[in-house]
C-alpha cells in the first residue's frame, strides 16, 4: 500500500482505501498529533462536563422509569411486547452512558466512587461485566482494526479479509459464506454474547473484584425476572425475554458496526502512528440531532478515538477542528451518511465470503 493510497483525503460519503493496509505507513512526525491536541485544549472541549452528565443520567434513568411504570400499568397486556422493545432502546441509551463513564468522560475525584458508577450501570442496570467490557474496548481503542489485537475484529461468526474467512470451519464457515446476510439476523443474539463473555471473563478471575461483579449480575437478572414473571403470564414474559434482549443486541450491532467495519485493517506489525491509525479506520455518519441521541455520539468516531475522554455534548464542536486538521495534512477523513454507512458494510462482508462461495461452486 502506498503512502498516497493511505494518507489521501476523501469527501464525505466517498469508499476510503480498500479494507486492508499490507504495508505499513509512514510515521508521521511525533509533534503532529500534540499539535491536534494543543488546538482542541484550547478551545476548551475536553473540559469535564458535570451539568450535562447530570442532566443525562437523570433523562436516562427517566427512560427507564417510563418502562418500568408501563409494565405495572399495561400488566399482563400484549402491548407488552411494544414495552420490550422500548426496554431494548432504553437498555442501549444506558449502555452508551456507561461506554462514557467508562472513558472517563465524566469522573469523581474519588477513584472509588468512578468505579460504582461503572459497576451500577454497567452490572446492576445492563446485567453486564463492567470490567470486562472497559478492559475489551481499551484494547480495542489502542489497536482500532489491528489483526490478531484488536477484539473487535475477531469474531467466530464473521470475517473481515478473505485469509479470516478461509480459516473459518464448521458452522461459522458457512455463516461467513452468506455474512452480509445474517449480520442482523446473528445480532438478536450478541446480548447473549456479551452476557456469556461477561460469565467466562468472571469465571477466569480477571476483574478487580470479581465477587461484586457476579453479585451485582445476579441482582439484574433476579430482579429482571421478578418483575417480569410476577406481573405478566409465563409465555409474555419469556417473549418479552427474546423480543427485549433481541432488539438490545440489534441495535447495539446497528450503532457500532459503522465505526470501523469494512475501514482498512491494520496488520499486526503494523506501524502506522497513532493520528493515523485512529482516523484511518474509523467512520464517521453524517451528525443530525436524531442521530446525535440514538447514536450517543460514537457517529463522531474520529473524534472518539483520538480523544476518548472528550465528553459526548462537546463532539460536534471538536469536529471542524479534527476535520480542518486532517485536511491540511492530507490525512483520510471517511464520513457518510447512515445508509451508506450499512451499504458499505453489507459490501464488503459480501465481498469477503465470496472465495467461499466460490469454492462451493467449483466443486
């Protein structure tokens, strides 16, 4: 890959580089991305926002009391399953306001007092490891799209470069045959995913304190069930059970697959600077206020990734900043809209299960 291939600048709404970067890219010199960071400082954008925090925590856990108060009111109604799949938007809204907390994007000054906030609504609110979940995506964060490093592109059931899908076997070869398809379909399950990820990483002793993680997981799920078995017959409640969890996981997968699927991979000796590795194989969606809130802020993903602990209310403001800067250093910068975000993924997941296509037919 040659350096103008990679450091190109792209319009909004134009495919980047082809998914996957072989050879590594040129440092770029070491006081760019400080020079980025001293103009966002001075704009003032990574300031501690506690008004905006408090006013979010509080018009989220209002959307949570609104499903909480219709379960009681509708009883054991089938317009239920219309309260369920409410539930799955408002579970998200929680999870993106953890994801924040997570980066430090809000924080106490007590160290103890960030860690309650990460483990009452990360476990006790999404019945989620909290640890596991911050100590995932830091990974993550530090290697965006970086093979054989970065979690979020080894996935058993997908492949994102055709050397992923070729070593697929079994069940998970022939779903990557036919991924573009099933993406969705595959993610009603990822609440159970992330749940059984939370189980094994809990099992293995890895969080700091691992008795309160799995307490405060019981406590969701007794009380989850509690509530929902004693207010609505067996058969609603195990449906609001599927429709729930399902429609959590599908919109999980819908707001943050388009952050980097189908954006160049990074290979794992890759040694591509930070400023370019983030901006490279992010993708930003095109900001709306509607988008804004559903998708809490991970559409600014550029800006996400090179500065985390920017909090979500000051992103749009740090985006003409970010923009401007790569343009002047001829640095790709991926935003488009919504749809074209989902064609380009649906694309290049087809894309990549074709040799196995292929091969099927050739036999």
């Amino acid at each position: 890959m040659s350096p103008n291939r990679l450091s190109r600048a792209h319009a909004p709404g134009e495919n980047p580089a082809p998914p996957l970067l072989k050879e590594s890219a040129p440092r770029s010199l070491p006081n760019q991305y400080a020079e980025l960071k001293r103009l966002i400082k001075q704009r003032g954008v990574l300031d501690q926002q506690p008004a905006y925090y408090a006013a979010k925590t509080a018009l989220t856990l209002g959307l949570l009391a609104v499903s909480l108060a219709l379960l009681f009111v509708l009883g054991d109604s089938w317009f239920q399953l219309l309260n369920a799949a409410y539930l799955a938007f408002v579970f998200v809204q929680i999870s993106l306001l953890a994801h924040d907390f997570g980066h430090r994007q809000f924080t106490f000054r007590s160290p103890w007092k960030n860690d309650w906030l990460t483990l009452v609504f990360g476990n006790l609110l999404l019945g989620i490891s909290r640890q596991w979940w911050i100590d995932k995506h830091n990974e993550h964060h530090g290697h965006p799209n970086q093979l054989d490093v970065d979690p979020d592109v080894d996935i058993p059931l997908l492949a994102f470069e055709v050397e992923q899908a070729l070593e697929k076997r079994g069940f998970a070869r022939f779903v990557v045959k036919y991924q573009a398809a099933l993406i969705f379909p595959l993610s009603l399950l990822q609440a159970i995913s992330m749940l059984r990820s939370s189980i094994e990483f809990l099992a293995a002793k890895k969080a700091k304190s691992t008795l309160l993680e799995a307490l405060t997981i019981c406590a969701h799920f007794a009380l989850y069930f509690a509530l929902l078995f004693s207010v609505l017959e067996p058969l609603q409640a195990l449906l609001f059970i599927a429709v729930h969890r399902g429609l959590f996981g599908t919109y999980m997968v819908s707001i943050f697959a388009p952050n980097h699927k189908a954006m160049p991979l990074l290979e794992r000796d890759s040694k591509v600077d930070f400023l370019r590795r983030q901006v490279l194989t992010s993708r930003n969606v095109v900001a709306h206020p509607i988008t804004d809130f559903c998708y809490g802020g991970l559409n600014y993903q550029i800006e996400h990734h090179l500065f985390p602990r920017l909090p979500r209310n000051k992103l749009r403001e740090a985006q003409p900043i970010i923009r401007g800067f790569c343009r002047d250093h001829c640095i790709a910068y991926h935003e488009t809209s919504v749809l074209q975000s989902y064609k380009e993924i649906l694309q290049h997941l087809h894309e990549v299960g074709a040799p196995l296509r292929e091969a099927r037919k050739i036999r």
